[in-house]
C-alpha cells in the first residue's frame, strides 16, 4: 500500500511515517490553541495602529514606558544588588526550589507584609515570576471560562487583568472608576454589575495607570458589597506602600472584613527591579473559604515549577536590609515629579491634569473640542510625538478613551522638557 503510494505520488519518500499514521498529508499544518489565539497584547495592538513617526529634529522621550529604570535616574538599593551577587557567589541557590519557592523566602515575604496588624506566615505566600504572573495563577485559580464565568476588572485600569482572563475565556466586565473622586470605585455601578456568573473582582491600589490611593472608608465601602454578594477579591498591590510623603497607604487585608482576598505583589515597582520577576500572592483568609484556592495555587504553580531562585535566595536580603530611606526618597522623587507635571499641565489650555497620591503615573484629561482638529485621543498622541517627539500612552490603552497618562519615573529636566513641548504642541493645536 505504501509503495503504491511512493510510485503514484500521492506521498514522498521522507514524510511517509507521517503518511502512514495520519493518512494523506503533506503539507505542514500546525494550527495554534483558542488559549493562544485569545491572548492579545491590548496596549501592543493600539500602539502599533499609530505608526509613531517622531520630529526627526527633537530626541524622543518616552512618557509611555510603565518601567522605572529605562533612563537609569532611578537605581535599585546597593544593599539589593549586593544580596544578588553573594547569592550567585554562594552557588548554593542554583538547583530547583518548591515550585511555591524556598520556605525562607516566603517566610521573608510574609513579614514583609505583616503591618497594621496583618498576620501572614510562610504558608499563605506563593512566589511567581512578577506580579503578572501572580495575577495568571489568582485568575487561573478564580475563574472558569468553560463555565461561563466572568470577572470584574476596573475602568480604567492595567491591561493585562483582561489579556489574562480573555486568553481562558473568562468573560471580563468593567467597574467604573470617578474620575473626581480621586479615581474612587463607583461602588453602584461595582455592584450592578456582579452576577451569579462572577468568579472574581479585582481591584488595584494603588492604581496604574490613577495613581490614586484608597482610604480605608473606601475600601471598607468596596469590601461590604464583595462581602455582601460573597465575591472573592484579587488585589493588585504591586505599589503597595509607594504612596507620596503624607500619604497613607492602606492594605485591604488589613481591614479584617471575613473577604477572603488574594493579595498579589512584587519587587518590580518599590525595589525599581521589573526585570528580575519576583512577585509573590499572599492568600488572606479568615473563614477557611480559600481551602481548595489554597491548593489549586500550589498545583497551579507547579506548571511552571516556581520563580527563579537566585533572587529567592536574596529576598530575604533585600526585604529586610532595604534601608526605609530607600523607598522614602523614590516616594519623595515621585511626588516632587507630580507636583512639577501637575502645575505645568494646569497651565495649560486643554489639558486637564489629576493629582496622584502613589503609584508612578499621572492622568491627564485632553479636553477635545479644544483641539477640533483630532478625532480622538489616539490621533492627539499620535500628533504629539509627530510634532514633538513626545509620547504618551492614550488613554484608549486603559479603557478611557479622552485621557492619557504620564510617566513620572523619567529624570526631572526631562519631564521639564517633556512638559514645554506638550504645552507648545498644545497652543498650537488649540481651538477656543
Ligand atoms: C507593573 C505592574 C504589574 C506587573 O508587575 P511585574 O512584577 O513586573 O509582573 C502588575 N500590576 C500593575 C498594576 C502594574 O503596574
């Protein structure tokens, strides 16, 4: 039968195993997963329909870039650094850890976390590679696409949240964030939409792309209706405690509500170290209502087998020997940063700037009919960087069509300069 084949043709002589097993196919046809083809990179997709062409005659800058080391103004601590190294000296962290991470790191993470009366211990900590893939394994573990689940993620708010949940087919709805209230939940229209299909909320504070800070009385409003409707909570806390000088940052485990809560952070954002992936989910549980949750993390984990151990081996290090004036001098940076952006876009005509209190970002409201002459926010940004080599994320890549946001991470005189020409951009374009 097979040579019959040979002679006539129908296969050749190099894929005829192949032939044999799958009957007749000669050409390659490897189709991908729905996984796959769900997944989508939201920010990626709309940046890349803009065709950013910069003023050949302006050196761009980036006001885009949610990474605070890209202009090297900002420098992880010397005693992080140092921890790294001795642990790579060492030798003694190259093998394979427990996929939830090594027990000294989790129970380094957990007293890290352990203030204003919380009480983790090294069981409740999982380690990840970065708070992303913290997220991945809470939304995995929450939320069942085949069951017609869905989650509710804020508006606006960080991309990945839907990347993460769309790519299993879980149904994303959005909460709405008020803008005047300091980017505060609108907790009616929160509630309106939890239904018997939600898995999961989650909630980000403080906030990318806001910048806002939640008070206590905020979030005890936000965890009476989670309590209320029994929907678990996923907190994005990758900013935890990068809150400006005077402000208080509040951890939602903290408040001792009977919520059961997956609290997910990291080292990327407050040690300014992204590209070293360490992020961590801390399980915060009063009623036992994450007992299965609990297991399917550490199953979870093991697809990937745990996060990379040599930074494991020197979290404890750099948890613990992070001098405070650290994280208090890049709070300081940051606001001194806000104020400078927060005056100049107020100046303005056009634009219209909200304050931040934490995070690394701040919202700006382009008020359109200013500026007839662009359609939306995408073709202001697009101009923007055309004319002044400036750019800066739309707020179409967090769901605010109208807006953008600021990076505050770049050294002063260049958000300075940044500033004046966006103000210059501005009156040129503006329309009274
Ligand atoms: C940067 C960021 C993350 C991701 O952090 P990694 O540890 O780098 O994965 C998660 N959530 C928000 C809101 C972020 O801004």
């Amino acid at each position: 039968m097979l040579e019959k084949l040979i002679k006539t043709g129908e296969i050749s002589i190099f894929d005829s195993a192949r032939s044999c097993e799958f009957g007749k196919r000669e050409l390659w046809k490897v189709d991908v997963s729905t996984s796959a083809k769900n997944c989508r990179n939201f920010i990626r997709e709309i940046v890349d329909t803009l065709d950013l062409q910069p003023n050949p005659t302006k050196p761009v800058i980036a006001l885009s870039l949610g990474d605070p080391t890209v202009y090297g103004n900002l420098k992880p601590a010397p005693e992080v650094t140092r921890a790294v190294v001795e642990v790579v000296e060492e030798g003694l962290c190259n093998g394979y850890a427990p996929s939830t991470g090594y027990e000294s790191a989790r129970a380094a993470v957990a007293e890290y976390l352990n203030y204003d009366g919380v009480s983790y211990n090294s069981r409740d900590i999982i380690l990840c590679s970065g708070c992303s893939s913290s997220l991945e394994l809470c939304i995995t573990a929450l939320c069942d696409g085949s069951r017609g689940q869905n989650i509710l993620i804020p508006r606006p708010g960080f991309a990945i949240y839907r990347t993460l949940a769309e790519s299993i087919g879980v149904e994303v709805k959005y909460y709405n964030l008020i803008p005047e209230r300091n980017w505060e939940v609108d907790l009616q229209h929160l509630e309106e939409q939890i239904n018997e299909h939600t898995a999961a909320i989650v909630l980000n504070n403080p906030s990318n792309p806001c910048g806002s800070n939640y008070s206590e009385e905020h979030l005890r409003s936000f965890l009476e209706i989670a309590y209320r409707r029994r929907v678990p909570v996923i907190a994005d806390e990758i900013y935890e405690r990068l809150v400006f000088p005077g402000k208080k940052f509040v951890s939602t485990a903290s408040l001792f509500s009977e919520v059961p809560i997956l609290v997910c952070g990291g080292t990327a954002k407050r040690f300014l170290v992204p590209g070293w992936r360490m992020g961590w989910i801390a399980v915060h549980d009063e009623t036992g209502a994450f007992e299965h949750v609990r297991k399917a993390l550490v199953s979870l984990s093991q697809r990937t087998i745990g996060s990379n151990t040599l930074i494991q081996g020197a979290l404890p290090a750099i948890l613990q020997y992070t001098p405070d004036s650290f994280h208090d001098d890049l709070a300081k940076t940051l606001a001194l940063h806000a104020q400078i952006a927060f005056e100049r876009f107020s100046f303005i005509r056009g634009l219209a700037p909200y304050m931040p209190e934490g995070a690394m970002y701040m919202i700006v409201e382009i008020n359109l009919r200013c500026f007839p002459e662009f359609v939306n926010g995408l073709e202001f940004c697009k101009q923007m960087m055309r004319e002044e080599s400036v750019f800066c994320l739309p707020g179409e890549c967090f769901q605010i069509p109208g807006f953008m946001r600021i990076v505050l991470t770049v050294p002063q005189e260049i958000l300075e300069e940044a500033c004046e020409r966006i103000a210059e951009f501005c009156n040129r374009h503006y329309v009274e």
